[in-house]
C-alpha cells in the first residue's frame, strides 16, 4: 500500500474520531492535514488507483456526515438565536410597562 494512502487512511479514521467526538477545531485541523494527504496520494506515480479511489469513497461519506452534523447545529443555534431575540424583545415591553 502506497505510503500517502495509508497516512490518508489513518487521518480518515482520526477525522471520524473527532467527528463522533463533536471536537470540532480537530476537525478543522484534520480537514487541513486530508486535503494535504490526498494532493500527496494523487501525485504519487506507483499509486493504486483503485485504492485511492475506495479511500476517496470513503472520505466522501465522512464529508457528507460532517456536513450533515453542522448543518443541524446550525438549525439549532439559528433557533437558539430566535428564541433569545424574542426573550429580549419582550424584555424591553416588560420594561416598557414597568
């Protein structure tokens, strides 16, 4: 197994790791160090192909499940943020009228 392969295999597994950890400044620094590893799988003349495409495959479910986790958090704070914006303007009635 070329070497770039099995490096991007391994942070493949560390990314999911943080995924499933919720630590996402981990996974910001792992999505870095993938990018790098996969530039460095795909310029390596002996590669397997196939190998590297099955390990790209594989980084794609990962990607669309860490999408799908943000995307929920987001729809969680934008409704955390509505929810403050109401209190707070019905802090300022109740302020208004006492």
């Amino acid at each position: 197994m070329a070497q770039a392969v099995k490096q991007l295999q391994q942070t493949h597994e560390a990314l999911i790791a943080a995924v499933r950890a919720g630590d996402w400044e981990q996974v910001g620094e792992l999505d870095k160090l993938c990018r790098q590893q996969v530039a460095q799988a795909m310029e390596q003349p002996e590669r397997d192909d196939q190998m590297v495409v099955d390990t790209l495959d594989g980084l794609l479910a990962t990607y669309r499940e860490v999408i799908g986790l943000c995307q929920a958090v987001q729809g969680k704070l934008a409704e955390e943020l509505q929810g403050m914006q109401r209190g707070k303007a019905g802090a300022k009635v109740y302020q208004m009228f006492s």
